[in-house]
C-alpha cells in the first residue's frame, strides 16, 4: 500500500491527475503517458521510431505519479485518506467500472473524509443545445438525440466493438480516453449515496470542504460546464 501524507499528515489523492500534479498529493493516473514517464527508454525509442503518437511522446509527464488503473482496486488501505480530488475522469468509465470506483474511494477514506468530483454537467449540455433532453428524469446516456457536434464536443468514442483485430486493439487502448457517461446532479448525487457517502451537495469552483483545494482546482476545469459534488464518509 502506498502512504505519503503532508506536512499536516493529511494524505489527499488526486485520483485521475493528468499532468495537474501539485505538490503535497498522492498523483494517480494510469494512462500510457503516465506509465512512459517511468520508462524514459522505452519513451525515447518509441519517439525515435514513431511507434506511439507525439502527444504520448514529447508531453513532458511527471515521473512521480503513482501508475493504477482507476478501475480496479485503488493501491491504498481502508480508512487511509482524508480527501479524494477527481476532475474529468468518472465520465471516462462505463457505467459499472464507475460505480467500483465510488465504492472504492468510499474504503478508503477515514470517516469524515471529504471526495470531491467533478465530470461535465449533462443538464448544462441540454441547455447550451448539445444534446436533447430525453425525458424530465436525470440524463445518463451520451448516446442518444445529440446534436450537431456533439460527439466531438462530448467526446464520445466509438459505441461498438470494432470487428478487425486492429481495431480491437486501438479501441482497447484508447477506449479510456473517451466519455462513456454523462452525469447531472440528480444521477451524480445518488451515485454518491448508492456508494455510502453522506451530506452530498454541488458546489462552485473553489468552493470546498477540503481546505487544499486551491492548490489543486483549475478555473477552466472547474468552471466551464462542469458540475461540481462533494460527499463525505460517515
């Protein structure tokens, strides 16, 4: 299990972190730039031959992030962690890989902890015309009635599984870089309580019960069409 805390002795993860790796927290990602940037080798040879695309190559990636796939077991112990930061990455799971994540981050937060998520906000996408309302309900799927260019800005990948071994393989390897699920408040929020957190609520940019927030947050991140939510372990 990986234990690094603050000079407070607060352990906060930054779960899905890109290259938005600010000192004094746990950096997780586990995409290939993540993982290259450990195998610096590897990373030169596959620039020199062209083996992998130049923004996998020659984007300057911390080297100290903790490498895990999101989507199974976190690396880290039971009631450990006293915040969670997540920007734009639940979108990226199919349906039942997001729920284990809630799960997930749920174990390991000491009670109180604070998660802190944010995803595209589905409703603000319904407003701005993107997309069409399906019902009156809380939207889930980015699939139907999208308008214009909405899969562009959306960034909804391919549906379904392509059927040469080629495509396969391309679709497994870039399938994470796509959304996969749209969320609104009312979807998000009971994700939240389904996975066992309490006092759920939206909030702004820059608004948070976890006092470090502004080290980590972004202005364009978290303020253009993003939907904002914090829950906390009991």
């Amino acid at each position: 299990m990986i234990n690094r805390s603050t000079s407070t002795g607060r352990i906060l993860l930054n779960l899905g972190c890109g290259m938005c790796t600010p000192p004094g927290w746990v950096n997780v990602d586990g995409s290939w730039s993540a993982r290259l940037a450990k195998k610096p080798r590897i990373k030169l040879l596959l620039r020199a031959t062209r083996l992998a695309p130049a923004y996998i190559t020659e984007t300057p990636w911390n080297p100290d992030i903790v490498v895990a796939d999101l989507r199974r077991r976190l690396p880290f112990a039971d009631n450990e962690a006293d915040a969670v930061y997540c920007s734009h990455t639940l979108e990226h799971f199919h349906v039942e890989s997001g729920k284990r994540f809630l799960h997930e981050m749920h174990r390991v937060f000491k009670p109180g902890g604070i998660c802190r998520i944010l995803v595209p906000d589905g409703l603000e996408m319904v407003k701005r015309g993107i997309l069409q309302p399906l019902s009156d309900t809380a939207l889930h799927s980015v699939v139907p009635r999208v308008t214009g260019r909405a899969f562009e800005t959306i960034n909804v990948g391919v549906v379904a599984r392509p059927k040469s071994l080629v495509g396969r393989l391309w679709h497994m390897v870039n399938d994470i870089h796509y959304h996969k699920y749209l969320y609104d408040e009312a979807s998000l929020t009971a994700l939240f309580k389904w996975a066992g957190f309490v006092n759920v609520r939206r909030h702004q940019a820059f608004e948070s019960r976890i006092p470090e927030v502004n080290a980590i947050e972004s202005k364009s991140r978290a303020s253009d069409g993003s939907l904002c939510m914090e829950g906390e372990k009991a």
